[in-house]
C-alpha cells in the first residue's frame, strides 16, 4: 500500500520542505527536489510510521474491547436480591 497525500496535502509538505532547507540549512531546494525529497519519504519512511499508528490504533482499540466487559456487565438473576433490599 503506498501512501499518497492530496494534491493540497502535498503542496504544502513541499513548500515546509524548501521553507526547512531555507531556514535550518540556509540551502535554497527548489519545487522539484523537494517534491522528489518528499516522495522519496513517503515511499521509503512513511511506511515505517503508518506502520506504527496502525499498530498503536490496535493496542487502544483492544484495550477498550477488553473495557466492555467491565463497563456493561449486567449481573444475571438480581431481581430477587433487589426485592429483599426493599
């Protein structure tokens, strides 16, 4: 699964991209380098973070599963309990 970013998305990862290379490296990159820069992560790194949210998503999500139980448990057969509370 490659990873893709909206044209809008994209426009502005470049110009972050020449803006970093101006402001940290003093280095002017222009539209095309920093465009093949950007796709160079995407394809060789991004993965590696995708991989990783996706990872984390799943332990969250299985620990709320593993919740339901406690949060809606319903004890069975409590209706004579509750009538000798009264």
């Amino acid at each position: 699964m490659s990873i893709e970013l909206s044209r809008d998305l994209r426009q502005q990862a470049i110009a972050s991209i020449e803006r970093w290379f101006q402001d940290e490296r003093d280095e002017r990159l222009g539209n095309i380098a920093a465009g093949a820069l950007l796709s160079f992560f995407l394809e060789e790194i991004a993965p590696a973070v995708y991989n990783q949210a996706v990872a984390d998503v799943q332990e969250r999500i299985q620990l709320r599963v593993s919740e339901v139980d406690i949060e809606l448990h319903e004890e069975p057969f409590g209706y004579w309990n509750k009538r000798r509370e009264r």
